[in-house]
C-alpha cells in the first residue's frame, strides 16, 4: 500500500496539476497551474489531515466592507474559505481533509473550488489587497 505523501502526490499529478516542489520529509507540496488560478498552493499533510492553502494577497483596504465581502464569498464556496493569516494582513485560501480516507474526487473539489473562487471572486480580492 502506497503511503498518504505519494498517494496524494498521485492525486495531483493524475488531475494535471504541476508541482512545483515537495518535501518528502515534511509532507509538503507546492502545486501550480496558473491558468486554473493556482499559483503556490501548499498541499501539506498534518496527520490526520491534509491542509490545502494558497496565499491570495496582502490587504491594502481595511475597512468593515472588505471584511464583510470576505464572508459572504465564504458562504458561496464548494469547499475552503478565504482567511487571514496571524497577523491579520494577509487573505489566503485554505480548506482541510480527512487523509484516512482521502480521494480522487475530494482533492479535485477542493483544487477546484479554488479555481472556481478565483475566477468567480478574483476582482473583489484584487480590490480588498490594493
């Protein structure tokens, strides 16, 4: 039985996806497709989960509107949510799965619900970090 790094490395790889990098040791993947709005989302597996995340941009405009824009998008996603970082400055993507019974199918909707969000959503994240 292949363990979970290179099960979910084949994952991606089926699904067309570039990695960029891994980190066999840490359990880490750097994925890009830029034409599917993917630009360095890390894939990394923390036992007994896998956490999808990809950085969207820094916020230039703080205000209760912007904030606001944020949860509401978040209402509209298949899967993830858009959030802050630590210091509250940065917007990224994150979702996170089960590994124990991870799938095909799951990692393709969590991949691609980035893709649709951005494509659906990029110009008000682009406003919210200019």
């Amino acid at each position: 039985m292949e363990n979970k790094f290179d099960l979910l490395k084949s994952y991606v790889t089926e699904l067309g996806f570039d990695i960029a990098s891994e980190n066999h040791e840490e359990q880490i993947l750097l994925v890009t497709d830029e034409n599917r709005g993917i630009l360095n989302l890390i894939i990394d597996i923390e036992d007994p989960i896998v956490i999808f995340e990809q950085m969207i941009g820094t916020i230039r405009n703080e205000s209760i509107e912007s904030y606001k824009s944020l949860l509401k998008i978040n209402r509209e996603l298949v899967h993830g949510a858009f959030v802050l970082d630590e210091e509250s400055n940065r917007i990224l993507f994150r979702d996170t799965l089960q590994i124990e019974n991870l799938d095909l199918n799951e990692v393709d909707g969590t991949i691609a619900a980035l893709s649709l969000a951005m494509s659906e959503y990029g110009g008000t994240l682009i406003s919210i970090c200019k």
